[in-house]
C-alpha cells in the first residue's frame, strides 16, 4: 500500500490504493477525511475483505468504513454487487475538504467511490487562469474546478451539468464557500447545449463570450471498439466550445479514457481547432493526481489527460 500522505502531504482527502498501480490488483481505498471508501473488484480481494478491513482500521483509525462495489468488473469474477457500511456509521452527504474549499460528498451514491479525487490536483492548477475571467464550467457535477476558478477571482462562473442533484449539490458547496453570488447553474445536455449556442444563422457571426472554458466530460468509451464514436463526440464539444472563447481564452480539456492516449485527444482538439479556424497554443499539460499514482508499464493505470490551450487567434 502506498503512503499517501507523502504525495499529497497537505490533503486530508486522497486515494490510500490505487489498485494495479500500488500492486494491489483489484483493490481501491479512498480516504474522505475521516471516512473510508473501499472497492474490491476481483475475488482474491474480495475474499480478504475482512483482512483489508482490519488493516484500514489498524493505520486509519477511521469513523466509517463504507465498500462501493457495484463495479461491473466484478461480473467477470462472479461477484454480486455489495453496497454498504462496513465499520462505523454514516447516515447521508459528509462534508469534505478540497484544496481549502468544504464540498458535500454522499460516498454511497456519488460517482465513483464520491466524487473525482484524481482532479484535486488540476482543480488549483486550471484556477489558474481564471482571475477576472468569465468561466463556462462543462461538466461541472459538484461545482470542482468551477469553484475553484471562483475562488482564484473569475468575474462569473457559469456551471453546466445534465443532473440536476449534483448541480443542487454544486450550489449548496458554492453557498457553503461563499462564492454563490459569482456562480450560475444550468441543467442541460453540454452537447445539445453547446449546439444551441454557437447556432448561427448564414454570415451571422457568432460572438465569444467566455475568457475559459473547462470540458472535463465523463468516458465516452469503455472498450477500443467504440474510440471513434468517442472521437466524434471529443471532436464536437471542443469545436463548439472554441466557437465561445475569446482570443488570449483559455480551453481546459480533459480526457479520463485510458483508450483515448494523450497524443490522440490532442490530435481530436487541434482537429476542432482546425475546423473552427482557431490557432491554440498550449500552456499546460496535466494528469492525474499523485495520489493516482501510474507505472507505464501498465498503460490502464494512466487514463487521466488533459490540456489547456491559449487561442492565440
């Protein structure tokens, strides 16, 4: 098991196992301040459940312990999903802490084993370019990077996500940091969306509005068969979203497909920036959080990309 605290030292929530990547093939601990979220996803786990249980109390010493396993990985091995408290009680959301902000996270329904811990990272580094910005959030389930880019002095952040919850869960965080007077919420498709505005009509310009935009979208493919339908779906979003952004804007584009490797999904926006007659410089290259920790030998375990890139013009 990895020591998280020695990549994250100044987090209070991270990844304690990263599976195949901290040579525990088919084991997942995430650590919710003082909550454990467990996935086992093989049987040889599985079985020791208890062992890993006894562990995690023995270092941790946590409140709960709560196991996440509907995983469909686990069919393979004939495991029924198995959902529930482990240890200790928990009744509902629990508040969190990220990079310094309070976000409510409900780790028996929430995606994932909660929300996206491997972004803790690129949430300060993506605010980065937000002072005085005006800031489409795409994809924002629980209001991450677009509170960030709140708190880093964006003029307004607009936060789009198709599910209704976890946008009344972004709002509520965005009340509890005090940044509900510079954000905005829409439930939407991002796809239907971002198709409505950058309509135009014939030589009608279509007029940018934003200073950055954030496209961190949920996998659009779970198997090699299905890469270039996922391409097509990349390459409209980023072409739509390029239609929006100002000259000397910033595009945060993120990829969690490890099917999709970095070198195509740049490939797939420069596409996009071809056909939107964009010329993008880029500025930053991110992955995934150290406590996400990848061993290139395994090519699986890098499965979180992203980019930002400056339009020059």
């Amino acid at each position: 098991m990895a020591f998280l605290p020695l990549r994250v030292p100044e987090a209070t929530s991270f990844r304690v196992a990263n599976a195949e990547s901290d040579f525990l093939s088919g084991l997942i601990v995430d650590k919710y301040e003082d909550a454990l979220v467990i996935q086992t996803s093989s049987l040889g786990m599985d079985q020791r459940k208890p062992m890993i249980v006894a562990a995690l109390e023995g270092i941790f010493s946590p409140r709960v312990i709560v196991e996440r396993n509907e995983v469909s990985s686990r069919k393979f091995e004939g495991l029924p999903d198995a959902n529930g408290i482990l240890k200790g009680e928990q009744a509902g959301a629990m508040l969190i802490k990220l990079n310094g902000l309070q976000f409510e996270v409900d780790v028996f329904s929430g995606h994932k084993t909660g929300l996206y811990l491997d972004q803790q990272s690129n949430y300060q580094r993506v605010a980065e370019f937000a002072k005085d910005a005006q800031v489409l959030d795409c994809f924002s389930f629980l209001g991450g990077f677009g509170l960030h880019a709140a708190r880093a002095g964006a003029a307004h952040v607009h936060l789009l996500d198709q599910s209704a919850e976890a946008l009344a869960a972004a709002q509520r965080n965005a009340a509890a940091n005090g940044l509900a007077e510079k954000c905005s919420f829409e439930a939407a498709n991002v796809f239907d969306w971002l198709k409505a505005n950058t309509l135009s009509k014939p030589h009608e310009k279509i007029i940018p509005r934003f200073d950055l935009i954030i496209l961190d979208p949920p996998s659009f493919t779970r198997n090699r068969a299905s890469v270039p339908d996922a391409l097509r779906g990349y390459k409209e979003i980023h072409l739509r979203a390029l239609k929006l952004l100002k000259a000397g804007g910033t595009l945060a584009t993120f990829c969690c497909s490890h099917h999709v490797d970095a070198g195509l999904f740049q490939d797939t926006v420069l596409s996009a920036a071809f056909d939107a007659r964009r010329i993008l410089r880029r500025v930053a290259v991110y992955s995934q959080s150290l406590d996400h920790p990848i061993i290139p030998m395994i090519p699986e375990t890098e499965y979180l990309k992203g980019f930002a890139f400056e339009v020059v013009r």
